[in-house]
C-alpha cells in the first residue's frame, strides 16, 4: 500500500494533537501523585512541543553528546511537562516513569534532577537558580567555542523561566552579568501568566521586566498572547537564536492551565492536582478520551520519532567533524572530563618548612601553576579576586571580546556566581573556581547545596576564615560557617594547615568527583615539618608522634595547626606526651576504613580539638574542643585569636585539665 503525502492540514492536526496530549500527561502525573503542579505544564504544553521537534539540537540516544543544545527548565515546578517532553522525544524514559511521577525511587521526582532522569541538564526547583546555571552554561559553550573552534562547539542556551524565578534576586545578579558579558546564544522565555502561589502577581509585582532587561543589556522580545501558536513561538525562538551579541529574553503571556473551565488563569492553578471530574471536562475540550489516563496514540509518537529524528542528524555529523577535526583532542578531552593531562600533579608547587604563607596565597600558586595542565580551570572572585586567591593569571579576561579567557569577574553578585559556577561545570568543558571572603558563603549556600545533590565538580576558594580577619569585625569574621557546610552532604570540605596541604588539596579536588570547598586563611601561617608527606587525601593524619605512647591526641585544622603542635611541645615539657593529628577534611575522613581512623585517634585517648570556629559538630571526634561559640569583636587579628584562647599556651592548660580529668574519672 502506498502511503499517502503528509498534507499541512494533516501536520497541523497531528501537532496539535501532540500538544493537546501533553497537556493529558501534565494533569494525569500530578492526579496520579495527588501531588505537583500542573497548571503551568498545560499552558506551556505548545512552547515545549515546539522546542523539542522545531529547535533543539538534542539525541534522545546520546543525551550527553557534548554540541546539543541545553534546554533549562528553571520552572522546576513544572517537571511534568519536561518528562512528557522527553518521554515522546524517546529518551530513556517511560510511561511507566510517568506514572510514577513524585513516587519513591522514580525516575520523575518532583523537581528535575541532573543525572537521575536522561535529557535533564541541571537540577532545578529553587527558583532563579536555572536562570543563573543558563549564563554559566553560555559562557562555557563561548568559551569552547573560542578555543577549540565552531566545528565542535556551536549550540544555544534554551530555558524557561517564571514569575517566581525572576522575582529572585539571584535571576537579577545573573541578568546584569549576562549582558555585561554579552551572551549571545543564552535565549530565556519568560512565562508571564500572571499567577504565584499567594495570588495574582500584582500582589507583589509591578516592575516593567523589558525595561529592566533591556536596561542590562538583554534582546527583549515581548511577543504577548502567543503562547498556543506554534509558528510565532518558532519564529520567536528563532529570531532569538539569531542573536550572537546579546542575550534574549522572550516575554510569553500564557493562560495558566488552559483550557480548564474551572481552573485556568487561577492562582489555585499552579500546585493544586485536579480532581477528576475537571480532568474529565478539560480532557473533553481538548479531544481527548477522558476515560484514558497516560494515553499517547501511536500517531504522536510516529510524529515525534520522525521530527526528532531531524533534530538529531546534527549528532551524526558532528561526529564525523569530531572525527576528521585535527585540534588537540587530549586537551578537549581534559577539559570534558574536568581533570589533567597525564602528570599534571608534577606542576604543584611545594614549600619548604618555616616558610611563613597564607594559604590563600598558596592556594592561587597552585591555581595558576596548573592553568595549562589542568585546561578547563576557569573562574575567579566575586569583586575579591585577589583577596580569595582566585586570580587566574595570564589566561585572558572572560568578555565578548575575548570570549576565550579563562578568568572571569562575577562582580559583588556571590548568589549568581555559585549558580554559575553550577551551570559551568554541569555543561561540560571547565572546571569552575569561584572565591569570596568564607563569611559571604551563606549568599553562596543554595546553590552550594544544589552543587553537592548534582554532584557537579567545583572548587571554592573561600579565604578570610576565621576571627584572624580581625579589624572588619564579627559582621566579616566567619565562625558558624565551617560547621555549616561540612553539614552539606556531598560537599567536601577542607581546611589545609599550611601550603603543602593546599597543594594536596588541589590534588583532592581535581582527582575525585563532585564540589570542594577549601577554607583558607588570609593570614600568613608557617609551613610545618611532616605536611608534605602527610596524607591529605584521608582527610586527617598524624603529624606530631612523641617517643613515648601519647597521653593525649591534639587535633587541630587550618591555621591552628601550628598551634596545637607548638602546645604539645610546652605539654612535653611537663612530661605529657602529646600526639598532634592535623584534620584538614572530616569528610575523607569519615570515608577510610575504620582501622585507620583507629589508629590515628587511639580509642581511650583524650582527644582535643582545636579551631577557631564553633564547637559544633566536634564531639563526634573529640572529647573536649578549644571553640568560639560566640561572635568575634574588631581588633587586629592576632589579638582576636589570643584573647580568644588560640595561643599555645591556653592549648597546653586546657590540655592538661582533659588528661588529669580523664586520668581521675
């Protein structure tokens, strides 16, 4: 049998139907979880169409390959209608996951997840963070694209954001930078249907969002009530996509929920399930079974097969471009896989005992030192780029006109940074370094947290990290936030006791997966004996050994250090033999087996642990802590630290209180 020509009546019903299918899928998920939002999943049921079988670049059989588009749903909310995007564009996701939606160990949780459900770029739900990962992923493709040509890297930034996202001041942080920097290729459709949680927008919203892009530097198209015509939001998404020297921003006005009787252009729209008597009614409008729950005819998918299919020829013939290309593969490759060139580790500096150094100046030795063996560093401050040790020397300046350079200037914008850092690491082709002062962590905190549930391999230079920042203040000088983030899961934290352990940190942080946090001093502090040779990489070791079986066990990390191994020297002194641990990581720590976490903290062996910061978190390793459960006060440094009780001397009395408590008892 013949099979009869597609007519463009024939496109235009089947693509309507599709659409009007996801829109099924988007209130039978959240119906069959009593739980998710599908409100704004229906109303953008057309863009997503349009998106996957008109514009991306995408290969549902190689959801990885590295010149795809990226496509951003920084609406986390609306999950539903990513899955169902992906679900009939045929990546690795059933129906069966569809039904699942919201349930345990599902591959369709509430909010996506990178690398938990295929065709998911980056981990989304708090809102702005997508917004910002976006610009750190159009800076990565520039970049790519500047170093190693058009012929492997040539793609486009997609995302979709809302209300919610740009109400956020991190999507206001990441707007500025983006048009600063002049990100071309970063194309955001702005979701204005009017409704948040609490109400209608104007509740709490009144700004002109065009004029504000505008006045950052955006392309703004506002392109009003087109959010059900596939051909202008194609033409739209188009014209966008055109621009190569600004970033775009396309202002859609949809109807939430469409075309529900009861619940479109409603604020209950946006997270409430329908009941079924609605979906029965909605489903009747829009031509569906209403007695069919999930249902997907063999006509959409057929249709979805053939123009995917389309989308990812570009696969195949950027393989064979990869293949003939005669750049330096080992390079590209090093920077795919964010690590070194083989023998990269011999370019870390040492240092040599009673050299005196901060381990924030160490730290961005270290950095620039591998600049060219590690090729996919890339970063730097949030206006602190020297003060953090983050200056990535001699690699060029991030900018349009010189979209190569490797060392880029967040400005004061820590909440866009940390979340750009996560869209550059999470693209692939950078290993992203981001400083500020420790203290301003906690404007870093949500997106460091979503670092660590992603797993996505960054480093942070937070320097200034104790009271020894000194006359700034208690406003400057951090001393909740080392325990604050070791309570991250994931998030690896370490605190080098002087340069040598800086170097091996370094090593740390390149060699194994997921984010570190390296907590540096900004006073000079000396190089000790033993840091060189000790192993780092188990998260705590024994420096300081006495002759004779230690009565105590000293642990200290970063800068006070030195001062428990100048103490155990005072307690010989009065025959108390002393064990020093240095404890730069109690992450890898935790991790070793625990016959060797034995045999550096011996089992009925005072313990003592000393940092300039909280208490907390401390007994699960020692008996007794010298801690500041208080905030610091303005004074030079080294005095805050003395009057705080961080002098060898105070060390070795509360010491030997311990010993002769635990000697009696």
């Amino acid at each position: 049998m013949t099979k009869q020509p597609v007519t463009e009546q024939d496109q235009t019903d089947i693509e309507r139907l599709a659409v009007n299918v996801i829109k099924g899928l988007a209130m039978d998920a959240p119906e069959a979880a009593k739980s998710g939002h599908q409100g704004t999943a229906m109303a953008l049921a057309p863009l997503a169409h349009v998106l996957y079988t008109r514009v991306l670049r995408h290969d549902p059989a190689a959801p990885d390959w590295p010149d795809r588009d990226r496509f951003v749903l920084s609406a986390g909310h609306a999950s539903i209608l990513l899955y169902s995007a992906l679900h009939l564009s045929g990546y690795d996701l059933t129906l069966d996951d569809l039904r699942a939606f919201r349930q345990w160990e599902s591959r369709t949780p509430g909010h996506p997840e990178v690398h938990h459900t295929p065709g998911v770029e980056v981990t989304t739900g708090p809102l702005g963070q997508g917004f910002a990962n976006g610009v750190g992923m159009a800076i990565a493709e520039r970049m790519l694209r500047a170093r190693f040509g058009s012929e492997i890297t040539d793609h486009r930034v997609y995302a979709i954001c809302s209300d919610g996202d740009l109400m956020e001041g991190v999507s206001h942080e990441a707007a500025s930078l983006a048009g600063h920097l002049g990100l071309g290729r970063l194309i955001y459709v702005y979701d204005d249907n009017s409704v948040t949680i609490d109400g209608r927008t104007d509740l709490t919203l009144s700004d002109d969002p065009g004029a504000r892009f505008r006045s950052y530097g955006w392309h703004v198209d506002e392109v009003g009530e087109v959010a059900d015509d596939l051909d202008a939001l194609e033409s739209a998404l188009n014209r966008a996509a055109d621009e190569e020297d600004r970033p775009s921003l396309i202002i859609l006005q949809s109807h939430i929920a469409s075309p529900s009787p009861e619940w479109t252009d409603h604020p209950k729209a946006h997270g409430n399930p329908f009941d079924a008597d609605e979906i029965t009614r909605t489903k009747e409008l829009l031509g569906l079974p209403a007695d069919q729950s999930f249902w997907v005819p063999e006509e959409v998918r057929g249709f979805y097969r053939e123009a995917v299919a389309t989308r990812a020829a570009a696969h195949a013939e950027w393989e064979e471009r990869f293949n003939a290309w005669d750049g330096d593969k080992a390079t590209w490759d090093a920077c795919q896989r964010a690590v070194g060139l083989p023998n990269w580790e011999q370019k870390l500096p040492t240092w040599s005992a009673g050299q005196s150094i901060a381990t924030r100046v160490a730290s961005n030795e270290c950095l620039n030192a591998l600049v060219d063996v590690v090729p996919g560093l890339v970063g730097g401050g949030a206006d602190l780029t020297g003060n953090s040790g983050s200056t990535v020397s001699d690699a060029g300046v991030q900018s349009a006109v010189d979209p190569a350079g490797r060392q880029i200037y967040f400005g004061v914008r820590e909440h866009a940074m940390g979340s750009v850092l996560n869209g550059l690491a999470l693209h692939g082709g950078a290993l992203p370094v981001g400083g500020t002062f420790l203290v301003f962590s906690d404007y870093m905190r949500p997106a460091v947290r979503l670092a660590a549930i992603s797993q996505a391999k960054v480093i942070y230079s937070w320097s200034h990290d104790s009271v020894g920042v000194g006359e700034d203040g208690p406003t400057h000088q951090p001393v909740e936030h080392v325990a604050s983030l070791r309570a991250i899961p994931g998030l690896r934290v370490i605190r080098p006791a002087d340069a040598n352990e800086v170097t091996q940190a370094w090593k740390v942080a390149i060699d194994l997966p997921g984010p570190t946090a390296m907590i540096l001093s900004r006073q000079s502090i000396p190089v000790l004996d033993g840091t060189a040779t000790g192993d780092l990489a188990r998260g705590a070791y024994v420096l300081v050994d006495p002759a004779d079986n230690p009565r105590l066990v000293l642990i200290g990390t970063g800068s006070e250090v030195h001062v428990c191994v100048d103490a155990a020297e005072l307690l010989a002194d009065q025959g108390i033999p002393a064990r020093v641990v240095s404890m730069p990581s109690w992450e890898l720590f935790a991790d070793q087996p625990d016959d060797y976490r034995r045999r550096v903290l011996p089992p009925g062996i005072p313990r003592l642990a000393v940092e300039a910061g909280t208490s907390f978190g401390w007994e699960r390793w020692a008996e007794a802590s010298v801690s500041i459960d208080r905030f610091g006060v303005s004074a030079p440094g080294h005095e805050v630290l003395q009057r705080l009780g961080f002098t060898p001397q105070n060390v070795a009395a509360r010491a030997t209180d311990l010993v002769s408590g635990a000697e009696q008892s």
